[in-house]
C-alpha cells in the first residue's frame, strides 16, 4: 500500500505532444519522476512506452492530480492504461 508520504511525491501527467510517437502517445497518462534539475530546465523525467524513464520536455505535458485510488490503480498498471484513437475510420 501506498503511505501519504511517498504519495507526495508521486506525480502524473498526460501527453499532449510528441515528436516521437513511439515513445510518447498524446493523450495518455505517464508517471512523473521527481528530477529537479531537470524540471529546472524545462523538462519532466517521464517512464515513457517503454518503460525507461526519460527526460522530455515539460510543455509535452499536462500535470495532472488523481484521487488516491486512481493513483494506486496506475502504479498497479504495467501496460498502458489509454491508447490514442485514430480520428479517422480505416478503410
């Protein structure tokens, strides 16, 4: 279980751009990582698809908070919780 104190610490943001698709999907959700020099410096530390934590830059994201339980749903999760949908049909 997660205790209040490491919850502090424990951040989400959701992807709004990329320039690499492979390794970001806008509109998911991603876990933060605390890395001060490089928040510093514009980028947020993220564990991208995968699942090698990256520096990227911050205006990629939106910071998000969830509720506890929502937290503790995705830190449970290890595959992605939200894949983008395509906004047109294939044929």
């Amino acid at each position: 279980m997660i205790t209040v104190q490491n919850n502090l610490s424990i951040r989400f943001a959701i992807c709004v751009d990329t320039d690499d698709p492979d390794l970001l999907t806008p509109r998911m959700v991603y876990q933060v990582l605390p890395d001060e020099d490089a928040a510093k410096s514009g980028y947020l530390r993220v564990i991208d698809n995968e699942g090698e934590d990256y520096l990227y830059p911050a205006r990629y994201f939106v910071l998000v908070d969830f509720p506890q339980p929502v937290q503790q749903v995705l830190l449970r999760t290890s595959v992605p919780v939200m894949r983008s949908v395509d906004s047109e049909p294939s044929t």
